[in-house]
C-alpha cells in the first residue's frame, strides 16, 4: 500500500502565480479531503469529495481556490491566482466509505507564496 | 459553529513524566479519533471512540470519551523522546454530513531528556 501521494512536497512561486497541488488517494478509497494547516488556524477542512462528486466546500476560503476530482484515483487543488497569505502545508487525505473511518493523510505540501 | 479546544496548547515535560491533554466540544458527538503529528510530518491515526464513558489503551496511551460525549481526553504514562508531536482530537458532529471530520486546535507535546 503506497499510501496518500501528493506532488509537489514544495513549491515556491510569486504572487499572483497559479499554483496546482495534485494528489492520488489510496485504492478503494470513496473519500477525499483537503486540508490547510497553518500555526494561526491549524487544520482547516477546504473540501471534501465521495465517489469523485465534492460534497462540501464551504471551508475553501474565496473564489481563488478550486478542487476538482476528475476520476477515483485522483484529485487537484488549484489557486489562481496566489497570495503571500495562501502560503501554507496543503493535505489531502482519504478514507474508506463508513462512517468513522480514519483518515489516511499524504506527506503534504508545503506552499510559500512571495 | 462547532468549537473544538484542546488543552493545554504546549507542553514541555521531562521524560519518564506523565502528559495528559484534553478535547472539548461545544455539541454532542457521534465518535472521536485522536491524531499524532510528529514535526515536519502529517497527522495519522490513533484510535477512535465511540460510546459513552469509553476508555481504550494502547500501550502506554489510555483515551477515554466523556460521559455526555462532549469531551475526551489521552493520556501518556512515563513520556518518551518518541512521543514528541502534537496531538489532535478530531470530531464527528451528530447532525449534519457524517463524514466531515473537523480537528481540534491541537496540543503540542516536548519532551526532554
């Protein structure tokens, strides 16, 4: 089981630039969240998909953010454009399709926007 | 909205010292999962509880769910070096989407030799 794989680990960009994080949910997992964590406001849910379709997205902060999940095996946070206040580690996790299940979190990424 | 505070937000103990931190919640809940973020990594499972008054160990790590299912606490016996992170509750509303976990504010642990 390779677990949650998110690419890039890191990324640098300006301001103003797009920015796209992609991640690869565990097989067979129905699940699959984005996280934001920050020092000042630790671990935000942005959104979160079952079998592909998103489901809530009331914690993505404004219109600049967008998530999409074109099939089961993965998904794409997007920013455009990026601001200094954007900089943050971006998690995606997953989980199984049952209420409690855990979720199983990618190495994360590491976002600085100058 | 739904509040979830852990305390204490730091702390720094001695190894071989116990630790315990402590998650509360403004609603009732339907179950609670602990996480352990270790520095510079993501966060991964603990364990998760369900009924009421529920206590589970696991080695030295003893959670336990309130009674009113409103709180939890973990708690560490004689703390290690390894056990260094920040330790996360995280909660299941009873109403609204079941599967939108929302994470406590966290607490994060040091040990010291």
């Amino acid at each position: 089981d390779a677990g949650v794989i998110q690419s890039p680990r890191h990324e640098v960009t300006e301001m103003g630039q797009e920015v796209t994080l992609r991640c690869k949910p565990i097989s067979g997992h129905d699940y699959l969240f984005w996280y934001r964590q920050t020092m000042m406001r630790g671990l935000e849910l942005l959104i979160y998909f079952n079998n592909n379709v998103p489901i809530d997205d009331s914690g993505m902060p404004e219109d600049r953010f967008s998530a999409k999940m074109p099939n089961a095996s993965f998904s794409t946070l997007k920013i455009q454009p990026s601001e200094p206040r954007d900089s943050a580690v971006y998690f995606c996790a997953s989980s199984l399709l049952r209420v409690g299940s855990p979720l199983h979190f990618g190495n994360g990424t590491r976002l600085t926007v100058t | 909205g739904q509040q979830v505070m852990q305390i204490p937000q730091y702390q720094h103990v001695q190894e071989g010292e116990d630790f315990t931190t402590y998650c509360n919640s403004s609603t009732t809940l339907s179950n609670i999962q602990w996480y352990k973020q270790r520095p510079g990594g993501h966060p991964v499972f603990l364990i998760q509880l369900v009924k009421s008054g529920e206590v589970k160990k696991q080695k030295r790590l003893t959670f336990q769910f309130g009674e009113a299912k409103k709180n939890s606490s973990l708690h560490i016996t004689a703390t290690q070096t390894t056990d260094v992170g920040t330790y996360f509750c995280a909660q299941f509303p009873y109403t609204g989407t079941a599967s939108k976990l929302t994470f406590g504010t966290g607490t994060r642990l040091q040990v010291t030799l």
